[in-house]
C-alpha cells in the first residue's frame, strides 16, 4: 500500500473527502476498448455530465457500460445527488424503487423498454482535462443499495462518503499493494455493492484502474483481460468462475481472482488456483455492511476480518461494529469464533430448518440435490407456511436427463422424508441474477410456471 494511501486512509471519519484519492491526475483509472482514460479526462467528464443532469434528489443509476456508470454515478454525486442501485434491471424492480424514492429520475445509457423514461448517459467525450478534485462531504449520502431478495424483500441501504472511503482503504490494502497498480477486469454488475466496491470505489479511492465492460461469457472474460496490461484483477462470482474453467479460454496471465456473492468450494478455488496460476482470494461481506472479511479457500476455512472489524456472535446471527460503521450491525449469518481472531461460517439462521420436531440446513439440503446424478443445478428452499403454520420445502432443479420423479426417488435415499419438497419442477434454468443470487419471489414464481 502505497504511503498516500496511508496517510489518506487515517483521517478521521468527519472530514470530507476528495472523490480520487490519488492526487496524480495523469494515471490510468479506466480502460476502454484498449484505451486508457486518465484520471483528469475522467474529472472532466464527470463535470461536463454532472452540468446535464437532471434536477432532483436521487439518480436510479442503471448504466451497463461500467465507465459510464463510474461517470454517472460521480457526477450524481458531486451535484449533491444519491445513487440509488437496484438489485435488478427488471420493470417492476426499478418502478418500485421509483415509487419508493419521490424526486428520483432514472439514468441509463441505453432507452429502456418498459418504465420510466430516463435521461441518457451520453457517451463520453473529450472534455478536456480537470485540475481540480471534488471534495464530499463524508455524511453525504452518495449511494442507496438494494439487498437482493434472496430471503424476502429487498432492503434499502445507505451508503455514505466517509465509510466508503474507509471501508475502500481496507479493500485497497488488501488488492493493491503491489509495486504496480492493478487493472480489474469485473463480471459483476456495478449496480451491485460488491461490484460496486471493486470496480468503482477502488478505481476511486484506491490505485486500481477499471476495464469499461461487463463480460459475462467466458470468450468474453478473456478478451477483457487480454484488453487491459498485466498485473490483472478477475473480479467475479462462483458462477461465472466455474463456467469459466469449464470453457477453458486461452487467458492472459492473472495477479489474482476475487470471488464473492455466494459460497466459493474449495475444489472451485483450488482448480482456478492451478489452471491460471494465480491466487484465489474469497470477500465476506452484505450490502449492509460492504466487504469485511477475507480468506484463501483453496487452502482455508477459516475468515481474517478486516482491522477494526469486531464480530459478536448472537442466538439469531451476528453483532458486527467497525470504525466506519454508522450504526453496528446485524447480520443473519451464525458464526463459530476461533482463539486467534478469525471465524468459522455455520450458515444463516434463515438457512437452518425445523419440521417435525427434526432439523435441517437448506444448504446441506441443496447440496444433497447437486450430488443427484444428471442434476446440472437446483435449489431447495422453504414454501409459505400452510394453514397449520407448517413450512415445507420446494424445489426447483435442472436435469435435462431425467424426469421430477427420477430427481425425487433419488433424493429419497438422501433425504429425511420430512425434508423431501412437497413441490418440485424440472426447469431449462434458475432465476438467477446476474451475480448468482436466487431472489425467493423469482424461485415461487418459477415453481408456478411463471416466466
């Protein structure tokens, strides 16, 4: 880490902060098509664009181009705006953050088919070069993120300048200590708060620069790093690292991967560790809480919080406090501390189940359905409770070789038949998001056959 950073990292919480922590406007912090973009370009075009926008207090900041999106989202902010980050492109979702958010406009770079009419990002220009970095205030609220869904309704989060250049610092320290600064080729959404946290607060707040795209295909995750120079950060999530590996593109070399989002296997991370000689490094951490927690799981169990980071273990999940917390924090995550620090994951108190006086994880419950032989993905998870107040399970599964009763009579072999879904169908694909993530709305609406 560099000493700036250092130095940066340490004020107090109160002050204001400049949007760049670097004071050298002339480094590359963003790759676009093979080119760079210097940190003054980028200034300038943030400050040409923020003369555009729209009046109004909250930007729903819906860009794909992730440059754009950084472009957006800085100049959103620098006229005093929130970013508000849906966790889905989808209609229904952005209407309801609209609805939810009075004074909001939406920002898109591209004409949206359905909802609101949005004020188009255009592309980027030459807008000459900054002189000046915008300082925020470090109570500003910059950014809104959405929980996903993955166990009810989303949840609106704020985020405020002073903890993300806090919470950046520690996510810098971890990634960008090398001699030479790092360029992050990210799969992740930036909408997302871990994509947000890697791929557009470190190239802010730390020394990395950004690749522009959103390659979701594994040619198309080669090509993006082969666009930007070694060191190379893949920013990405089990999913799209096992199809990766799966694919077998001819790749550039790698400095690291970062995986997060949902639980990355040992087998996962060891086979990416082998194939691209490189370092896998796995990210704890919430939308509510950003990254606050790190481990090797090639060769690890175990989780390093972050400094300052304290864990309480509760009956009902997890007490977590840091510096740069506003407020501690809950999580529904149960955890098992160990004498030296770390911590071991048990699971999510929402993830443990109880019927019939016999319990279960639903973790260990879908891991059971993944080892049925042809099935290439499913989930279990919990219905509503029927009129007794009795919750039982459904199931949605992907096996293109076999029929829903093939998959049940194997699970019976594996399964107390108490956890045996009530209700299970055979899909060509899970309602995932496009970090992974399985909202429980999308999986009921899949099991009713709606698209």
């Amino acid at each position: 880490m560099s000493a700036l950073l250092h130095r940066r990292s340490a004020r107090p919480q109160g002050e204001a902060q400049p949007l760049l922590d670097s004071a050298d406007l002339h480094r590359i912090l963003a790759w676009r098509a093979g080119h760079p973009v210097s940190a003054g370009a980028f200034l300038a075009q943030v400050g040409a664009l923020k003369a555009q926008l729209p009046p109004g207090q909250f930007a729903v900041n819906l860009c794909s181009d992730r440059y754009r999106f950084l472009v957006a989202f800085c100049a959103a902010a620098c006229a005093g705006q929130t970013n508000l980050l849906p966790s889905s492109r989808a209609p229904q979702a952005v209407a309801e953050v609209v609805r939810s958010h009075p004074n909001s406009y939406v920002l898109c770079d591209q004409p949206l088919e359905d909802g609101p009419r949005p004020f188009v990002v255009p592309e980027p220009g030459d807008a000459g070069f900054a002189v000046d970095v915008p300082v925020l205030s470090a109570e500003q609220s910059v950014a809104i993120g959405f929980t996903s869904g993955s166990s009810g309704q989303p949840k609106a989060n704020i985020k405020r300048w002073g903890s993300f250049c806090a919470s950046t610092a520690l996510n810098s320290r971890l990634l960008c200590g090398g001699s030479a600064a790092p360029n992050i080729v990210a799969t992740v959404p930036a909408q997302h708060m871990y994509g947000l946290e890697m791929s557009v607060l470190l190239p802010l707040r730390g020394r990395a620069a950004i690749h522009a795209g959103l390659p979701f295909f594994p040619a198309d995750v080669a090509h993006a790093l082969g666009e930007v120079p070694a060191p190379r950060i893949l920013v990405t999530t089990p999913l799209h690292l096992r199809a990766l590996l799966q694919a077998g593109p001819l790749l550039p070399e790698i400095a690291a991967i970062v995986s997060a989002t949902a639980p990355l296997e040992r087998e996962l991370a060891a086979a990416a560790e082998e194939r691209c000689a490189t370092r896998v490094v796995e990210l704890f951490g919430s939308t509510e809480t950003c990254v606050i927690a790190h481990r090797d799981t090639a060769r690890e169990n175990a989780w390093q919080p972050y400094s300052g980071v304290a864990l309480h273990p509760q009956p009902d999940g997890t007490l977590v406090t840091a510096p740069h917390f506003a407020a501690p924090t809950v999580l529904h995550d149960i955890i098992e501390m160990l004498p030296d620090g770390r911590f071991i994951l048990r699971g999510r108190n929402s993830d443990l189940l109880e019927i019939a006086g016999k319990r279960a994880s639903l973790g260990d419950l879908t891991r059971r359905l993944l080892a049925v032989p042809g099935v290439v993905d499913g989930v279990m998870f919990p219905l509503d409770a029927d009129a007794n107040g009795v919750r039982r399970l459904g199931a949605l599964v992907v096996a293109p070789t076999l029929s829903e009763t093939d998959v049940l009579d194997a699970l019976r072999l594996a399964v107390d038949p108490v956890f045996l879904p009530r209700a299970l169908r055979r899909i060509a694909a899970l309602p995932r998001t496009a970090t992974g993530k399985l909202p429980r709305e999308a999986l009921l609406a899949a099991l009713r056959g709606q698209s």
